[in-house]
C-alpha cells in the first residue's frame, strides 16, 4: 500500500540514501552522527510546518467527528476521538517547540538547531501514546515549550493521561458498550448537544482560563477543545497564518460542524 508519510520521517531516510524502506534499520548508524547544518535546518523547518499542519488537522478532525458521535449517541467511540484529538495536538506541539521524532527501530528525537544531532528516546513510558505525554512534560520541564493543560491534575494524574484512561476505559476494559445510554464523561455537557447551543459551550471555554479542564463535568470535551485553540494559536504566531485557510479538507469540518447547530460564523470563530 502507497501513502503519504510524515515529511520529517521521508526527509531523513532521503537524507541519508535510505531508498528501501525495507533496509531502514540499517541507517540507524548513520542517522546517530546526522548532524543539523544550515541546509538541513532550512529543509526540516519546512518539514516541521507541513507536519505540524497535518497534525493539527488530525487533532481538529477527531474532535469533530467527537462531537458527531456525541450528538448520535455514540459516546463510547467519542470518547477514543476525543483523546486522539489530544494526542495528534500533543505531537504538533512537540513539533511547534522546533523538535523533530524519527523512528528507527526504537524513536530518535533532534532540536532543529545547527549542531544538534539525533539522541535515542529512552524514557519510562509504553507505547506511542504514553512515551508523547512524556516527551511533551520533559520539554515543558525544560523550558522548550509552554503548555499549561499540562498543569492540570485529574484524579491524580495528568490531564493527558486521564483523558487516556478513559479512551483505554470505554476502548478495551468495558465488556459492553454504553450507547445510547449518556457516558459518565458526558452527563453535564450532553445537555448542549440536545439544545443544539453547542457555540454558547464553546464560548464558555474561550473566556473560561485553563481551570476548565479541572472541571470534571466538562474536562472530557474541554481538555481538547482547549488544546486545540491553544495549537492554532502557536501556528499562527509562528507562520503567521491561519491554518486553516487554504486547505480544502476544512469545508467537511465545516460543513459538520453547521451540522450540529453552529452558524457559519460560529464555526468560522473556531476553525
């Protein structure tokens, strides 16, 4: 099967001769001593921007097909897009703080800055998902990025990783789904759904600071919401545009969105 990968991902196995994806392993050597210069930095930032809007076009999309699935009743199945949208969010952010992941084998992370070379990944997490939360809150810790949902502690853990254990709740522990029946995650917010003033929701979040994420009647739909405002609001102070713009793909969104009760200046606003 042909698709498309991540620009970053092609750009190094081009970069190094990697022609068969079949003998990539064998690169590993070479890309331990890559090393960024000025013609590499120049080609990764472009690298680094397509994926970026990739991911959050991701992160977007997920979310909306969410609050689809919320407004037909499928709250199990929203419940694992809705932290997939934070987890597409999360990856454009490590991008946005001008860090490149590369797998090879195991995963390989680079500072796109003159000098920097490729350091192996090796952190007490499992897994794609779990090893993005960490990776995110040691570039926090480092002062490489700001993300202050990471600030957030839901039932003793992070915002992330609780919105993660109930994608692996309603995905993989419950032996039945809930539906139609409203998820606990969903009791206060499915209110807005059914009134069809889902915008008037969103809008209480954009006044609303951070702490709405602690609040457990809404954190499952706010968390993200929140974290995909705060992604576009860090592409467009570093490209200087909105994203949104001039891809056709976001005239589905749209069109889903105005689905849910939201004008077109409603969704507009949002994306």
């Amino acid at each position: 099967m042909s698709f498309k990968r991540h620009d970053v991902q092609e750009f190094i196995e081009y970069d190094l001769g990697c022609l068969d994806l079949n003998n990539w392993k064998n690169y590993k050597p070479g890309l331990q001593i890559f090393t960024v210069d000025n013609i590499k930095k120049t080609r990764l930032e472009n690298c680094i921007e397509s994926d970026t809007k990739s991911y959050f076009y991701k992160s977007i999309y997920s979310f909306v097909q969410a609050l689809s699935n919320i407004n037909r009743n499928n709250y199990n199945w929203s419940i694992v897009q809705l932290y997939y949208s934070c987890f597409y969010a999360i990856r454009a952010d490590i991008l946005l703080s001008n860090h490149c992941i590369v797998r090879c084998g195991g995963l390989y992370m680079v500072e796109n800055k003159i000098g920097e070379q490729f350091q192996s990944i090796i952190m007490n997490a499992r897994g794609d998902h779990q090893m993005a939360i960490a990776l995110l809150q040691k570039l926090k810790n480092e002062h490489k990025l700001i993300d202050e949902i990471l600030d957030v502690q839901l039932e003793g853990i992070d915002a992330y990783s609780w919105l993660m254990k109930h994608r692996e709740r309603s995905n993989y522990q419950m032996k039945n789904f809930v539906d139609p029946k409203v998820d606990e995650l969903f009791q206060h917010i499915n209110y807005y759904f059914k009134t069809k003033t889902l915008y008037d929701l969103f809008d209480f979040y954009n006044q609303s600071d951070y702490t709405i994420c602690f609040d457990l009647d809404h954190s499952a739909l706010s968390i993200p919401f929140k974290k995909i405002m705060q992604i576009k609001e860090k592409i467009i102070a570093k490209h200087g545009l909105n994203v949104s713009e001039n891809i056709k793909e976001y005239q589905y969104l749209k069109d889903k969105l105005e689905e849910l009760g939201l004008t077109k200046n409603n969704v507009k606003n949002f994306i």
